[in-house]
C-alpha cells in the first residue's frame, strides 16, 4: 500500500505536505484535521481510497494506521471513510476503479437517454398535468397517484442526473494521469 498503488487512480506530488492536500480534496476532508505526521497522513488516506479493494489483513493494517494518527477528528473521518466505501461504494467515488466508475456512467447516461427519448423530463410533464387535474376536478385517488407518481420520476431523473455530473467529475479528475 504505497503510492505506486494509488497511482493508477490519481497523480499525487512527491511532496508529502502536497500530496496530504490534493488527497484531502479527493476525500473531502478539511484542511484543519491535517494534524500530525504528513507521511503517516498520506499512508492512511491511501490505504482509505484502496481500502475496499484490500484482504482482510491489509484492511486491519490500514485501521492500525488510521488509530495510530495523533489527531482524533482526521481518525474518525477517515474510519468513516473506511467502512462507508465498504458499505456502500457509490457513497465514496473515490474508492471506486475507473472500471466501476464508467459502468455505473453507462448505466446512468442510459437512464437518461431513455428519459429524453419519452420527451425532456417525463415527470415533469405529469406534475403539470395532475396539477392542471387537481385544480380542474378537485382531489380524487387518480389525480393524487398521478402526482405521486410523476414527482418520483422526477427525482429519479434528477437523480440520475446529479450521480452522472458526480460520476464524471471523477472520472475527469483521474484522467491527468494516463
């Protein structure tokens, strides 16, 4: 767990203050917590970002280094970071491998491609329409569901879209260093 590993993802500097703050911005961690020894810093966050992809054995050995930081907040950050890549990967972009990253923009870029086919945002065309029912013929169960329905379609659009903007902004960070 080095450098070398993490840099088929990003492009760190030599300097290890340097390197510190460009992986405090890839794991969005303020600058503050960055007490303590720059080297043992720079080795937790990489073992962070690769920690999902580790054995089990190399999982407890970046946990010892996190605890082994002198700073409480930047260990509880980064143990945080640690476990949410583990739970839930998309929670943590940055843990994901270029592969993941553009399976999951293929997956959405085709939601939203489906979506413009039926006609810009199909969600808000029924929230404009059940609202136009409502007012015309009043509360009724069919206006109601129509609403309901529409306004999740919208949010899933909108959140596809945002996880696309997310997704690709990733992906455009890491690109510097092929």
């Amino acid at each position: 767990m080095t450098q070398d590993n993490i840099s088929l993802r990003y492009a760190l500097p030599s300097n290890n203050i340097d390197a510190m703050k460009k992986l405090a911005v890839i794991l969005n961690i303020m600058p503050h917590k960055l007490v303590g020894d720059e080297n043992e810093i720079v080795t937790a966050m990489i073992g962070c970002i690769l920690y999902r992809h580790l054995d089990r054995f190399d999982q407890m050995s970046v946990m010892k280094k996190v605890i082994g930081l002198s700073h409480g907040p930047l260990k509880s950050v980064l143990q945080v970071k640690c476990l949410d890549s583990k739970v839930n990967p998309q929670w943590a972009e940055w843990s994901l491998t270029n592969e993941e990253l553009t399976e999951i923009l293929g997956f959405h870029n085709e939601l939203n491609r489906l979506s413009s086919l039926v006609g810009g945002n199909p969600g808000g065309y029924g929230i404009g329409a059940s609202v136009w029912s409502l007012i015309k013929q009043g509360k009724s169960t069919k206006n109601i569901a129509v609403l309901v329905t529409s306004l999740v379609i919208m949010g899933l659009h909108e959140f596809s879209y945002s996880e696309t903007k997310k997704y690709s902004a990733e992906l455009e960070r890491r690109k510097g260093i092929r």
